[in-house]
C-alpha cells in the first residue's frame, strides 16, 4: 500500500514540475525533457543525501519505478564505489544496475524502429 502512494507522490511532484514548466511557456516536448532532467537531479541529489535510501526503505517499488529510482540506481554504486578512484571506483562501478537497462533499452527501441521502417 505505501509503495503506491510513494509512487504517486513522485509522480504528482513531476506533475507540478511539468506544469510549471508549461506554465513559463516551454513547448510540450521541452518541458517533458527538462522535467525529466529535473526529476533525475531530484532523485541523484537525495540519494547523495542519503534521503532516498529511507524513501526507498519506506515505499519499496514505489521508489524504484519512477525515474527517480533510476537515478538512484545509477548514484547509489558510484558513492559505494568512490573509495576506489573515479576511474576504477565511480565510473566503472556506476552502471552496475543500470548499465543493462540502458542497452537494452537502446537495443529495443532500435529494433522496434527498424521492424516500423521495414513494415512501411
């Protein structure tokens, strides 16, 4: 039940930064992007804080579904890893969780491209 309104929370808060966005006369597509970028900071920014862990403690999959988890997911082995140098430390440690969705999102959505130009 928590994960639901912890979910919702965030996405509520997305919400108001997109209409805000809106509001100060970006395009839709503008303000989709910068709002995305907005929420990726939010959620790195809390995990460096060591306040989305808690958030993450209390919502479950809640937290991990939005694109704040996802953030968090990419912060969260960088900082574990930073003991060890930012090259062999953070940068290779980082991508850890989110490095195979990245490619396989990226391999996904080209297949899928390819498959619409090939059907047209």
């Amino acid at each position: 039940m928590l994960a639901f309104g912890v979910g919702g929370t965030i996405c509520a808060l997305g919400q108001v930064v997109l209409l805000w966005l809106l509001g100060l006369g970006l395009r839709e597509s503008q303000a989709g992007a910068y709002t995305s970028a907005i929420m990726i900071g939010v959620g790195a920014t809390l995990t460096g804080l060591g306040i989305y862990d808690e958030i993450g403690s209390v919502g479950g999959m809640g937290s991990a579904l939005p694109i704040t988890g996802f953030a968090n997911s990419i912060v969260s082995p960088a900082m574990e890893f930073k003991r060890e140098g930012f090259i062999l430390g953070v940068s290779a440690k980082m991508f850890n969780v989110a490095g195979p969705v990245i490619v396989y999102g990226l391999l996904s959505a080209a297949l899928v491209t390819a498959a619409l130009l090939v059907l047209r």
